[in-house]
C-alpha cells in the first residue's frame, strides 16, 4: 500500500455546524450506544455489522460515527485484514459537515469530524509497522538486499528509508558492514534519490570507503548532517581526514572549511591543508575569509614568511580587510 497523504480535505459544499451541535450528537446517550455496538463488531473484526449501524445513522451522526471508528482502531496490535480494509475505505469519503475556528488572526474551516484524514494517518501507521516486521525477518534470515528493499522507484520509497533509518541502531556489527558493502558494491545503489543511509551507514562505521562514496555523490541534507557529525569528533585523526576529503564535493566544499575554521586550537593536519587551500588561486581567497571569520588572524599572519607569494597575497588582503 502506498503511502497516503494527509490533509484537510472536505466537500466545497460542506455543510458548517458549530461546537454546540457536535456535542449535542456526540455526547447523547443513543449514540454512545451506538458507538459501544460498533466497538463490539469491531472487537469481533465484523466490519459488515459496523457499516450496517454506520448506515442507519442520520447525516451528522453517521460522520461522528466514523470518527469514533477510526479512533477505536488506532491501537494497531488488533489490526486485521478486514480492519485495514474498512480504514482505506473510510479514508476514501469526503466529510460534509465543517466548523469555523479562529486561527492566529484568520479563521480556519475545518471538517467537523476529520475521519478521513486520521483514517490515512492510521494507515500509514500500520503500513509502517508492516514494514518493519518485514525488514526485522529479512536481517534476521541474512537477506536484507538495500536496493531490492528501498525499491527507489515506488512511491512508500520514503516510509522504507524512515524504517530503514530506525532499524540501523538495533543491527549487529557484523550486519551493519554487510550493509556498507552492499553500498560499496552493489551498482543499483547509485540511483537511491538521496544519501540517506549511506549518511547514516558512514556515521554509524566510520567506514572509509563509504565516506568517500558519500562525498562523490550529489550532496544533501543527509550528506551535509554526515559532514556536520564530524565536528564532535574533531580530536580525532580520522574525522579529521573526512573533513578534509569532503572538500572533493562542491556543495559540501564551503561547509567543510567553516568547520575545519572553527576548531579551536587549529590541529596541525588541518593547518596544513588550509595553507595549502588558501595557496589555491582560484578559491584561496575564499579560504582565506573562511578562516579569519572564525578568529584564525593570528594564524593567518604566522604563515606569511613561510607561504607562497599567491598565499601571501589572498592572506594580507584578508588582514587588510
């Protein structure tokens, strides 16, 4: 099942009530009872019984039994074939009946009974925790294939990679490095539309190759937070390395100097390789602002004697500034 969109969505001849006639239905005795017996159908997983009872109610009432419906099934542990069923079909009808409220200075219409719209809500739920059963017995049996199961091209793509994403933590390192190279490896993961658990994938080994991966593929949100996480471990050699081989990615580029620039001190690996960037004449300047922006001047001037006359140059521009 794919994944349903949510939001408010009712009749453009939707019939407006107010407050006091949603409680005058929805807190009379015969609907409560009305209500219980459809608990009880569902309890006994007849959806035919509760569309029956749905049926005989009036206009305002049958949509207030609805809603009642679909909050009875959000506890997904007794869902069944024929619940999910009655779900996509109540997600499929359009409330008529709307009520007005005041916004943050404008009115707001609304459906009265939004039965619809939480129908999608706890479908999608369940899609999910369907998911992730599924994922939990393909790692379990050693045949979890990323690009058969990310499946890329489909439209519940997003809802994989969430279930994905939250299944990471609870793997083994022995199962997170068949992951990785599976990344490395299997050609068809090229075309996943973003860095998401290749991000996570790198954050979570510190996998070498995957990073480099990573840092040659189109940047994102993914790749750019994967860059950013690199910050806590700046003390460390490898992190640091990273950062520096980040720079390989254009749109990464100007991020990655903004970090290695805020480390405080500067370490020396990272010393040298921006004295080696700010000596670059085409984005030395640019490294150079980069690094006095974030209170390096100090350092700035100590390499004046040893650099090149282009490093000289970009850096008592940027002094002079």
């Amino acid at each position: 099942m794919a994944l349903l969109c949510s939001f408010f969505a009712f009749s453009a001849s939707a019939v407006q009530i107010t407050d006091q006639q949603i409680a005058q239905v929805t807190e009379s005795h015969s609907f409560r009872q009305t209500v219980s017996d459809i608990h009880q159908s569902l309890d006994n997983d007849n959806t035919d019984a509760v569309w029956q009872t749905i049926n005989t109610l009036r206009p305002l009432n049958r949509e207030a039994a609805m809603q009642e419906t679909v909050l009875y099934l959000r506890n997904l542990a007794k869902m069944t074939p024929k619940k999910e069923i009655l779900l996509l079909e109540l997600s499929r009808i359009q409330p008529t009946f709307s009520v007005r409220f005041m916004g943050d200075g404008y009115w707001i219409t609304a459906p009265a009974f939004d039965f619809a719209n939480r129908a999608r809500i706890v479908l999608n739920r369940w899609e999910y925790t369907k998911l992730r059963k599924e994922l939990d017995i393909l790692v379990q049996y050693d045949e979890l294939k990323l690009s058969s199961w990310l499946k890329y091209d489909t439209p519940d793509y997003k809802m994989r990679r969430e279930v994905t994403l939250a299944a990471l933590p609870d793997l083994s390192d022995v199962q997170l490095r068949n992951l990785v190279a599976q990344c490395l490896k299997d050609k068809n993961m090229l075309w996943l539309p973003d860095n998401a658990v290749m991000a996570r994938l790198a954050i979570m080994t510190r996998n070498e190759a995957l990073y480099d991966l990573l840092w040659r593929r189109r940047a994102d949100s993914y790749s750019l937070a994967a860059l950013n996480d690199l910050l806590a471990h700046s003390r460390e050699r490898w992190a640091l390395e990273q950062m520096m081989n980040s720079t390989v990615n254009p749109s990464l580029r100007t991020n990655a100097y903004q970090l290695m620039a805020s480390i405080k001190p500067l370490p020396v690996p990272v010393q040298a390789f921006l004295a080696s960037r700010i000596n670059d004449k085409k984005y030395g300047l640019q490294v150079a602002e980069i690094v006095a922006n974030h209170g390096n001047t100090g350092w700035l001037e100590s390499i004046l004697d040893s650099g090149s006359p282009v490093q000289r140059k970009h850096v008592n521009r940027v002094l002079s500034e």
